[in-house]
C-alpha cells in the first residue's frame, strides 16, 4: 500500500517546515505548492494523487475535483469557503471541512476595538494632534461629538460563535445589548441570559452601535442597504467584521458622506483587496482594517494545528471537526451500501 498524502495548494505562512516534519513522523507523505493563480492543468499534476488536500485561496473547480484520483478530505485553511465547489466533492465523496475555531477571540477582540476607535474618535484624535504639532496650539474647533457607551445601546447581528463573544467581552461597558438572529437556538440564547430577540429594523433604529456577525449568504448579501442605514441613528455606528458584501458599499459611502450615521469601523470589502478609488477610503469618518481580524500569533498556530488535527482524522477513518458539505454523507453511505 502506498504512504498516505497530504498535499498543499498554497498557503500564507512563510514556510510549512513544521507540517512537514510532524507529518514525516508519521510517515505521512508531504507536498506544498503556491498555486494560487496557476493554471489548473499545473494544479492538477501536483494534487491528483492527494489523500487530503488543504486549500487556501486557490478555487477548487468541479473539474479539478474530478482530477482526484483518492481523495477524502478537502480542507480549507480559514472560515470561508466560496473557492471550492462543494457539490462537486459530495458527489465524489469527497468530505470539505473549514476551520470555524481559530480565531474567534481574535475576531471579537477586534470587533471591539473598532467599536471603540469609532466611539471615542481615535483616528480624528491623531489627526488633531499632528495638527496641533504644526500650528504649535491645540486646535478643537473640528471635533466630532463623542458619547459616553455606558448606558448607549449595542445592537449585534448575528450571535453565534463571534457574536456571543462580542457579547461577553462587552460586558464591562455597561452597555445595553439587543441581539438580531432568527435562527439562534434557545437553549443559546438561554445561555447568553437574553429573554428576546429583536427584529432587524426595531434593532437598527434603537442602536449607538450596530456590529455585524451573520454569515453571507443570498439572505444576508447587502442586507444593510440605503433602507437599513436610513434606519439608523445619524449619531450611531456601523462595524462589519464579518464580510465585505453584507453591507451595500456604495450605500455606506453616501450614508457617511451624507451624515445619515456618524461613522464606521470596516475589516471586510465587498472586493477584496479593494480598488484604489474605494470611496470608503476618502472618508474621514470611516476607521478602516485590512481584513486583519483573524490575526493573531496564537491564532496563526492554532489553526496549522487544527489542520493537522483534520488530518489525523481523516487518515484514521474519522470524520473531520466541521464538515462544510454534509450531503457528502449519503454519497459516502450509498457507497458503504453498495460494498456490502
Ligand atoms: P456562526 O455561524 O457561529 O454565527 C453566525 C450567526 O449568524 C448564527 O448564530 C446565525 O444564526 C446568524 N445568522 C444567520 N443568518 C442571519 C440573519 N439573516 N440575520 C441575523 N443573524 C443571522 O459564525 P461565526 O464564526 O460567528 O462568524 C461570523 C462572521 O465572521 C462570518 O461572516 C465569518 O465569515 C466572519 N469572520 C470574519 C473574519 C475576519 O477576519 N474578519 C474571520 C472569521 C470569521
């Protein structure tokens, strides 16, 4: 029998030296490429003979999917997996899992830094400061309103693994917190110690600060448009960790432009890297991350180690942590039906 293979499409680290000796002590055979952007007849060579592939931003097309020649397990190094067509592994029986856990403090955490950096104006404040620096005197005449949080209202959409955390960690403010999530269980909610759910409109209109935490999907995809920021207090603020294309980017420019909010606090873009001539970037009131959220030293470990643990899994039978295309599970029992 051949040695077990684990191949890398590409990745962001800037070497796999300790996946490769870790897999070597289990006489796991070990492969990584950058091919992000190569043609799919060169991605096909190299991963064909994978028994787990472990994918970054490089799409993963059906035809490349059919390339494979023994493969169990597609795994997706991060949370999102737009890049892999996952009908096409389920009708292979091919398993694709993500990895949902690693870097939900660190989401959280900069969730509330935005919220923060928004609130108390940090950026306009450096901006004075410089100025003040030149003209030799402090200069106020320029300042935004600020509000005290303690007793404002945060309104959190979405509530689930990042958006529970939002919750916990915002605590100390002595904020107000209203939760927007239809599908939220129960039993979680129980265990947040919230006795209600709000409508989206009712949470926009009563909210200092609106945080975003669902995922994007055709029901979520610009679900904050020029109707809901309308809606919106003009002293609060918008703060999107989550992804570019639930908010209406052209709809956010014009309501702070326009002053329909007073600001927000941005990670994600409906076009990632944005274009130069992004309007988000010409405002002032728009505190602005590189899509950074996730980032962390610890959760930059956390997650190789997730993947090797997917591995393991995979290779010893198991079904990996978060499988991403559940439907696979008839195609893999159909099949265990028909070997018998
Ligand atoms: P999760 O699946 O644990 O929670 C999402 C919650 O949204 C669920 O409770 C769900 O019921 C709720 N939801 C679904 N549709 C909704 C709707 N129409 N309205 C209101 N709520 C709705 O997801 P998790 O792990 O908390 O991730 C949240 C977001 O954070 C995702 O969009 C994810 O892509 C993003 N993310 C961003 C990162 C970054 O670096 N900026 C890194 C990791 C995740």
């Amino acid at each position: 029998m051949s040695r077990a293979k684990v191949v890398v499409t590409d990745y962001i680290e800037p070497d796999l030296d300790w996946e490769a000796g870790e897999l070597a002590k289990r006489d796991i055979e070990f492969a990584a490429y950058q091919l992000k952007f190569a043609p799919q007849e060169e991605v096909i060579a190299a991963i064909r003979d994978a028994d787990v592939l472990i994918v970054n931003m490089r799409p993963i097309t059906a035809e490349i999917i059919n390339a494979l020649e023994r493969c169990k397990l597609i795994i997706r190094h991060g949370v999102g997996y737009d890049n892999i067509d996952l009908g096409a592994a389920a009708a292979r029986g091919i398993r694709v899992a993500n990895e949902p856990e690693y870097c939900l403090e660190e989401v959280a955490e900069q969730t509330v830094a935005l919220m923060m950096a928004c609130a108390r104006g940090l950026f306009q404040s450096r901006h004075l400061l410089e100025l003040a620096v030149e003209k030799g005197q402090w200069d106020f005449s320029g300042l935004r309103p600020a509000h005290r949080l303690k007793s404002q209202t945060l309104g959190i959409i979405g509530c689930g693994r990042i958006g529970s955390r939002v919750y916990h960690r915002t605590e100390g403010f002595g904020m107000r917190r209203i939760i927007c999530d239809p599908y939220l269980p129960e039993k979680h909610l129980r265990y947040l110690g919230i006795d209600r759910r709000y409508e989206l409109d009712e949470l926009l209109a009563e909210s200092d600060i609106v945080t975003l935490h669902c995922p994007l999907n055709d029901e979520t995809r610009h679900m904050i448009n020029e109707e809901k920021l309308q809606m919106m207090k003009p002293s609060a603020y918008l703060v999107n960790t989550a992804r570019g294309a639930i908010v209406d980017t052209e709809a956010l420019t014009k309501a702070l432009e326009e002053g329909w909010i007073a600001g927000a606090g941005v990670d994600v873009y409906e076009i990632e890297p944005p274009p130069g001539d992004l309007g988000l970037l010409q405002q002032e009131n728009a505190t602005l991350s590189a899509h950074l959220a996730w980032y962390s030293e610890e959760s930059g470990w956390q997650i190789r180690e997730d993947i090797l643990e997917d591995v393991y899994r995979c290779l010893a039978g198991e079904p990996p942590l978060s499988t991403i295309n559940p439907q696979v599970e008839q195609v893999l029992g159909d099949r265990v039906y028909r070997e018998v």
